[in-house]
C-alpha cells in the first residue's frame, strides 16, 4: 500500500502537480486523472505484450500499429515532465477515443470499441470542466450515425451482424453515454456547491478563531497589565499604610500616658483601618496575580501541610479553645502555594467564624475515587444561608460588617480561583451533624 502511494507522488511529481484543497474541485479532478495515470500504464503494459506477441503471430499489423502508438503516448503523459496538465488531459482523452473509434471500425460490436467510448465520456465528465459533459455524448451519436448509415448502404460490415443488431447494441451505448453526460454533471454540482459551502463556513470558522485569538491575547495583555498595575500599586500603598500603623502604635500609649481616651479610642480605629487596608491589599494582589503565576506541581503531603497551617493559627486555637484535625489525606503532585491558600483560607474562616459562647471545631476529610478526590472542610460556625451559598464565593462579598467578623471578602473568592487553576470544582452545604458547614472541595486524580 505504501509502495503504491509513494509510486502516485511520483507520478504527480512527474506531470508537475501541487496538492491544493481537496475541497477545490479542480484540484480533486486533478488528483483523479493523475490517479488515472498511475494506473493507466503499468496496466496497458500488462495488456500490450501479449497483444504485440498476437498481433505478430496473426500479422494483424494496423492493431500492432495503434496499440504501440497509444501505448507510447501513455509513456510520454505519465512520465515525461514540461507537458501542460491540460494537454495531458486531451491527449489522454484522444488516445482512448482514438483507439476506440479504430477497434470499432475494424472489429465491430465484437471488440472493446463501443466499452472504449462509454469509458471517454466518464473520463470527459471525470477530469474536465462540467461544460464539456455533452461533447463526448454528441461525437459518439455522430458516430453511431455516420456507422449505421454506411452499415445499412453497404458500405461498412459490422463482422458478419446485420446492421439491425448494430444499430440496438450501439444506441443503447448512445443512451448510457447522454445518460451520464446528464447525471453525473448535476452530481458534480451539488458536491461542488456543497464544498463551497464547506469552505466559506471554514472560511467563517477560521476567521472567528483568529478574532478568539486576537481577543484572547488582548484579554491576556490587560489582564498581564491590571496584575502589573495592581502590584505597584499595592507595594506603593503598602509602605504608607505599614508607616501608618507603626506612627499610631508609638502614638496610642502616649495619648493613654496622657489621659486623653478619646483620642487614643480614635487613633485605635484608624489603626485598626489601615491593618485591613493592608491585609485588602495583600489578598488583592494575590488573587490578580493566581492566573500569571508559574505553576510548579511538585508531591504535596496533605498532612504535612494540615501541620503547617495549624501551626499558623495556634494563636487563635488557643485563644479560642478551638480543635482542628483531619484524618489520613492523600499526598498530591499539585502547585502547593495554590493548595496552601486553599485550606489557610478555609481553615480561617472557620475559626473566624464561630458563634459566640461556642468554640470551633474544624475537621478536614477526604475519600478517592477513580475520578480523583473529594476533600470537605466541616466547621460548626454560624453556617451559610442556601440563597447565599453560591454568592459567598464572589469577590467582595461579605455576608457579616467587620465589626462582629473582620474581613476583605476575598478569601472564598482566592479559594475558588485556586481550585478553577486545578480543574476542579468547590460549593458548600449544611453540616449533617449539627450546626455550621462543610466546604466541599472535587479535585481531578491529576492536577
């Protein structure tokens, strides 16, 4: 198979023919004759040595003639290079038609000749321009013609068949002949017609990916720019706040040295604002900038990183006489500074959110399954109301003032960033065993 399709490259090589689209119809008549071409000659070749080794011993020497004329002409459009394809074509063309009229003529009904004329007009319709369907179909009704007129006036013997059975045999030719001259044109139209269309929704589809494209790369350059912008920004803003807070901590014991506790109940709040004008920066700028981080998967002990974050709130564990525990995790090849904002960020909310008089309790579990992982972190806080479970997750939402629970709104909204990064998939829902809820967290097997 591959020896015959490396043997048609040749041959297409050979009459210098460029592959184009397939869809274009000029180019798959093209591929078609060339095709014609390929097989044309090794199988002549076949046909010709035994029709020389009859002709010479029947000394049959007009066939003998025609067939190494016909056959040498094959010779010359298949392989020699610098001839036009169109007058490959035609050559092609009146070689087969050349040798049918002659078979015809000198062998009658009983020969290949009335085969050899069908055969011109499919080659006609095949490998040239509809407008030339008819043409073929009008010779070989001239021809039938011209022959039953000489066969029936005696001028032209049919091999020993009266001119009656020509006449029959022939015109069914001549029927089959304007048949496909009119069938097979309109089938050609309607694939051409269906391959223009083809090509202008290619056409459209392609021209819709390149604006994707050109949008897609607009979009990343702004948001490369907004990320760009949002950490100067918030490195500026970052040191006056941090000058602020510094200048109102030497201030506040010398207005309560002072005896002023009105002003040091003022500079307290004012303290107190630029803290969250700081950590509102700080997780600003780490949701901007979660979509241009480089991401680095590396093996990431849940366990290990459960330690890590309880570490950093034991201050609040222990002021709160609160508990955090898991049981056995998995270990996963993910980015760990997305899995680290993951759980510090739900692990604090749910010590930050806790009723009063109740100490929290956070739990995280998690079962595998062939499709990946399911991790919940289960609290019993306050809880989250149904028709606020999905608004929760956007930035800037806050459910609570910051006067009973402190915040920037940013914390779910970095948490559901983080797992979109990782292909997965977060929501919330009651905790079945009693108050507060659990953050459920599906992961894919491979990060």
């Amino acid at each position: 198979m591959k020896l015959l399709q490396r043997y048609q490259r040749f041959v297409a090589r050979r009459i210098g023919l460029h592959q184009g689209l397939v869809m274009e119809p000029d180019t798959w008549r093209n591929s078609l004759f060339t095709l014609a071409l390929a097989y044309t000659f090794p199988i002549s070749t076949l046909a010709y040595l035994p029709a020389v080794w009859l002709c010479i011993k029947t000394e049959t020497w007009s066939i003998l003639v025609i067939d190494s004329l016909a056959y040498a002409l094959f010779f010359v459009i298949t392989y020699i290079r610098g001839i036009p394809l169109g007058v490959r074509k035609w050559t092609f063309l009146g070689i087969v038609y050349g040798v049918a009229v002659f078979l015809l003529l000198k062998l009658g009904i009983l020969g290949p000749g009335l085969l050899y004329l069908l055969a011109t007009s499919m080659f006609v319709i095949i490998f040239l321009p509809t407008s030339y369907a008819l043409w073929p179909s009008i010779l070989n009704l001239g021809l039938y013609l011209g022959l039953s007129a000489a066969s029936l006036l005696g001028y032209w013997s049919v091999g020993g068949i009266g001119p009656e059975v020509w006449m029959v045999v022939a015109s069914n030719m001549v029927f089959l002949s304007f048949t496909a001259s009119a069938l097979f044109p309109g089938v050609f139209r309607g694939f051409q017609l269906a391959m223009g269309r083809e090509k202008i929704a290619r056409a459209r589809l392609d021209s819709q990916n390149q604006q994707l494209k050109e949008a897609m790369l607009t979009l990343e350059s702004r948001n490369h720019d907004l990320a760009v912008l949002a950490s100067a920004a918030s490195h500026d803003l970052r040191e006056p706040a941090r000058l602020i807070i510094a200048l109102q901590g030497r201030l506040l014991p010398r207005l309560e040295t002072a005896g002023d506790p009105r002003m040091a109940e003022m500079v307290s709040l004012s303290q107190d604002a630029a803290r969250r004008m700081l950590a509102l920066m700080d997780d600003l700028l780490q949701f901007l900038q979660m979509d241009t981080e480089p991401q680095a998967p590396k093996k990431v002990d849940l366990n290990s990183l459960m330690v890590e974050i309880k570490h950093l709130f034991a201050n609040d564990l222990k002021s709160k006489s609160g508990s955090f525990e898991w049981t056995d995790l998995p270990t996963l090849t993910a980015h760990e500074p997305a899995l680290y904002r993951i759980f510090t960020n739900l692990v604090g909310n749910a010590l930050k959110y806790h009723a009063p008089g109740h100490a929290p309790r956070v739990m995280v579990h998690c079962s595998a399954s062939d499709n990946g992982y399911l991790i919940g972190v289960q609290d019993e806080g306050i809880g989250i109301p149904p028709e606020h479970r999905e608004k929760v997750f956007h930035a800037f939402t806050r459910l609570h003032g910051n006067t009973a629970y402190p915040g920037t709104g940013l914390g779910l909204a970095i948490v559901r960033k983080a797992v979109d990064l990782f292909g997965g998939n977060i929501w919330v829902t009651d905790n079945p065993g009693g108050q507060g809820s659990i953050f459920w967290i599906a992961l894919p097997q491979h990060l």
